[in-house]
C-alpha cells in the first residue's frame, strides 16, 4: 500500500485558480421548523388543487343545471301567464331542477370555501376576484329566487302573483348572466 502524505496530497489537489471566488456565503440547509412549514405549505396547496378540480366540475353542472332551470321557468310561466292554458305542465320540472341546481351551487361554493389558501394573496383586482364578485351575485340571486319562487307559489289565485312571478323570472336571468359571468372570466383568457 502506498501512503501519501498530508502535504504531498495538499500539493497534488487541484487549487482553484486567483479569480475563481463565491459571490455568495453558502447556503446554509433550513431547519426542521422551515421543512415543516414548507411541507404544510405543500399539502394545503395539493389540498386546494383537489377541492378546486371537485369545485369546477360541480360549478361547470351548476351553470347547465341553472340553464335548464331558467328554461324550464320560462316555459312555466308562459304557460301560467302567456296563454299556456295553465297546464302546470312545466311546473314539476322547474321546481326539480331549481331544487339539483341550488344544491350543487351550494355544494360548489361550499368546496371553494374549505379549499385552503396556504400561501399569501395580496387582494387585487384579477379574474379570480371577479369570479368571487359574479358568484356573490350569484349567491344572492340565489337566495332571492328561493323566497319570489315560494312567495309567487303562496300567491295561487291572488293578482299579486304574476308581479312575484314576473320579478321571479327577472332575477332567474340576472343570476344565470352572473354565474355564467363568473364561469366564464375563469376559463376564458382576455
């Protein structure tokens, strides 16, 4: 076996030449509180991918539920108002559908919720502001189709239910232009 030296391997290393310097102090490696943080920071936003991914879906259903919805009210309240005979025919079909189209946009709005934002936001105005401001709209269009539907249905046979029924149908438009707003400044870019 050969043994070398300290000094002679000192002279046989490579030295690194005068103008070869590090501009930088070396980094030094986090510490375990700073892995945590960065693996929870990691997780939420996996998390947050997951329940967004759930909420399109349930949102892009929402919108098309609340098309028919609209339609079916349309069709409702010609028949009712417009010379339909008051069949009722399309009575059913719109209260089902307004009933499947306000669960799933609870159920969308209820999963944008709970998607955790684990990294600062500063508020701004973007498209994802712009979707939460037509999807409050939304909301509140919601809401109010819920109390004209029941209080136009409590009407039967009163001359007030056709002015609940009319502004029914008014904001049944105003909230399927809002949602679809909202959808849509989100999946088209400008």
């Amino acid at each position: 076996m050969l043994f070398v030296s300290r000094a002679a391997a000192q002279q046989t290393a490579p030295s690194k030449p005068a103008d070869d310097f590090e501009l930088l102090p070396p980094e030094k490696p986090p510490d375990a509180a700073e892995l945590l943080r960065q693996r929870q920071v990691e997780e939420g936003i996996a998390r947050r991918r997951a329940l967004l991914t759930v909420h399109q879906a349930v949102g892009l259903g929402m919108l098309a539920g609340l098309a028919t919805t609209v339609v079916l009210g349309q069709l409702n309240y010609q028949d009712k108002y417009g010379g339909g005979g008051d069949t009722g025919r399309w009575y059913n079909a719109h209260r089902d559908a307004a009933l499947i189209t306000s669960a799933l946009f609870a159920t969308a709005g209820t999963l944008a919720l709970l998607a955790p934002n684990p990294t600062e936001k500063r508020i701004r105005l973007d498209t994802v502001t712009l979707h939460k401001a037509f999807m409050g709209i939304a909301a509140a269009g919601f809401a109010a189709e819920i109390v004209l539907g029941f209080v136009a249905a409590s009407r039967e046979g009163k001359i007030s239910q056709r002015d609940f029924a009319l502004a029914h149908q008014i904001v049944g438009y105003a909230t399927l232009i809002s949602a679809a707003a909202g959808f849509t400044i989100l999946t088209t870019s400008f």
